[in-house]
C-alpha cells in the first residue's frame, strides 16, 4: 500500500523494471557471449552481434533489434532511423535552383552563394509585383503569394542543406582553438620550468648555504634565511 | 545570436515579416477616395476611428512612411546578402574539410603529448627546488 502511494506522488516514472538485470555478472557474462559468438562468425564488431536463445536473465541485456521499415513512435510522433532532410517537391513546392549535381562542381559552395543571392533579389522583385498587383487587380494576387512563398521555401531549403557543412566548419575551428590553446598551455609550463631552473642554478653558483649559515649565526634570528631564500625565488 | 546559417535563416523571416506589415500599414491607412460623383467621405469622429477598418494618414505622413517601410526592405535585403557571403567555409569542399579535421586531430594529439610532458617536467623541477628549500631552512 505504502510502495503503491510513492508511485503515484512520484513525478517521473519509475525505471522499467529490468534494470536489475543489468548487474556487473551479467554485463560481463553477456561480453563473453558476444565475443564468443563473434568470433565463431568471424565478425569484427562485438556490438552488431545479434544472440539467440538467451538464458532469461541475460535476454534483457540485449538492445531489441533496430526498426525493419526504418520508422518509429515516440510519443505520437514519428520518427526514420535515417534523418535527412525532405525534398521540396514531397510538399509540392517548386524548385528553383539546380540539382546538387549539377552544382558546385569544384566540391566548393560559390553556386549556392550565388543562388541564395538571386533568390534575396527574387524575393523584392516579386513583392513590389505583388503590391503592384493588389492595387490594380487584387484577384491575381493569389499566385504572386504562392510565388514567393516558394521562394521562401526554396531559400530555407538552400539553408538547412548547409547545415551539415557549417557544423564541420565549427568543428575544425574548435579543433584550431583547443590546439593553440593546449600549445600555450605547454609554453607557459615550460617558461615556468626554465625559470625554476634558472633559479637553481643561480642558487647553486651563489653557495647559499654558507651565506645562509652565516647569517643565522649572526643575528640569531630564523626568519632570515627564509626571506633571503624566498626573494631570490621570486626574482 | 545563433551561427551564421541561424543568422541568415532569422533575417529571411524578418524579410517575410517585414512584407506583410508593410502591406498591411498600406492596407489600413491609405487615404479614401470616390468612386462616382456623388459618393460622399465621411468623415468619423477621432475616438471612433480606432475601430475602423481603414484609419486614413495625412497625406505626407503617409508618404513618409512608405518611403520609411521600402528602404527598411531593401536594407534588410542587403543584410541578407552579406550573411550570405560571410557564410563560413564556402570555399572548402567536404574531402578538405574532413582532410583538415583528420591533420587538426593528430596536431591535437601530438599538442597534448607535449603538455603531458612538460607537466612531468614541471612536477620533476618543483621536487629539486622543494628540496633545496628544505635543505635551506634547516640549516
């Protein structure tokens, strides 16, 4: 009765119950199993494994099998194994630039410059038609909107399909950051360990030790060799 | 502030945006005309006409801003274009990008190699300088 209330005053599910499963034994156990198999198959990667006739302790340690048509639910949506971005003309939109093919060629992105460009003039062109067009005959109107609402579309498009390289690009300017930072690091480790050293050195030419005992026999006092010590450190 | 890509995608809305509220301060206070010659304009009471359809301007401060609303088009259009050209990596292909993430990833590994060390080398000379200062506090 206790156990029943905390379930229903706990905000978030409780975990699915086979997580007891996942016990240290049984990680290992399944290991050994796969690699087992994989090796009988002759297969390189231990995780593509797929073992059958599972004791049942163990069955749930193994992910269920991906999808066959490629889709799935979660929470009333769906979802593709494969996420790419949907043509224009799945929603009947008209296209306006070449294929990818046909366009930068080189591997390098100028034709999309000039593209997204043409379509930018496109879209001021067809709103001055279109505020021409509602004065004088509002009914024909109507296609100028779907005029440059395929424009809008076709340029969002342009867009989205940069997206993958854009990432890239940020990845390597992230790579370039932390390597300059990792060498900075490095020399900053450095200086401080050549003047260290520098300061030993300058310790052992100057025969400290006998300054230092010296000193405490003069005037009796401890502190003194340690601040001697100390601003020759700091130097 | 987003990526470039993000950036660009914004102004483009705001392109969109600024579309329909320019056709649509032209299409609520334009000035009233007649169509025949005994069509009459009448004349509503100021603190009617803000549920009017159609709230005439003067005549100049209409102007004005129709003036102001098309160059605020044109300037957000120029806004497009440099987003466009400023869009980063343009000039690299996918093989000189992957070719320079591969190069950046051995420079990062031998960059950290390098630290790894110079970190021993620290910790080796901080343990020589401890000892010459113990052995100098106890003399």
């Amino acid at each position: 009765m206790d156990e029943e209330q905390q379930q229903v005053a706990s905000t978030w599910p409780l975990p699915p119950p086979f997580w007891k499963d996942f016990t240290s034994d049984n990680v290992s156990r399944i290991e050994e199993l796969r690699k087992e198999t994989a090796d009988r198959l002759g297969v390189q990667d231990t995780w593509k494994v797929r073992l059958d006739g599972l004791p049942r302790e163990l069955r749930n340690l193994q992910p269920p099998p991906e999808p066959e048509d490629g889709e799935w639910r979660v929470f009333g949506d769906r979802y593709r194994l494969k996420d790419e971005l949907p043509q224009l003309e799945d929603g009947e939109i008209r296209r306006l630039f070449p294929d990818l093919d046909e366009r930068d060629q080189d591997g390098k992105h100028f034709d999309r410059v000039t593209i997204l460009k043409r379509l930018a003039k496109s879209l001021l062109l067809n709103f001055l038609e279109l505020t021409g067009l509602l004065a004088t005959s509002p009914e024909a109107a109507e296609d100028k909107i779907t005029d440059i609402r395929d424009l809008f579309i076709n340029f969002h498009h342009l867009i989205n399909e940069y997206r993958p390289h854009q990432a890239r690009e940020s990845l390597i300017t992230m790579m370039q950051s932390q390597l300059d930072r990792t060498r900075a690091e490095t020399n900053a480790i450095r200086d401080a360990k050549d003047k260290a050293e520098r300061v030993l050195e300058g310790l052992g030419s100057l025969t400290i030790e006998n300054q230092v005992n010296y000193k405490t026999l003069e005037n009796e006092e401890s502190y003194d060799p340690d601040i001697e010590a100390w601003t020759m450190l700091l130097e | 502030m987003g990526d470039r890509l993000t950036q660009l995608q914004d102004a483009v809305d705001q392109l969109a945006t600024q579309f329909i509220a320019s056709i649509n301060y032209i299409n609520q206070h334009h000035s009233l005309e007649t169509l025949g010659p005994r069509d009459q304009i009448v004349v509503i009471p100021k603190q009617e006409a803000d549920q009017q359809e159609v709230d005439p301007h003067p005549e100049d401060v209409f102007r004005a801003a129709q003036v102001e609303l098309a160059q605020d088009l044109i300037t957000k259009e120029q806004q497009i274009e440099y987003l466009i050209s400023i869009l980063p990596g343009l000039d690299n292909s996918e093989q000189d990008q992957e070719r320079n993430i591969r190069e950046l990833e051995e420079e990062l590994k031998v960059a950290e190699a390098q630290r790894q060390e110079a970190i021993k080398e620290r910790e080796e000379t901080l343990a020589r300088l401890n000892a010459v200062i113990c052995s100098i506090r106890r003399p």
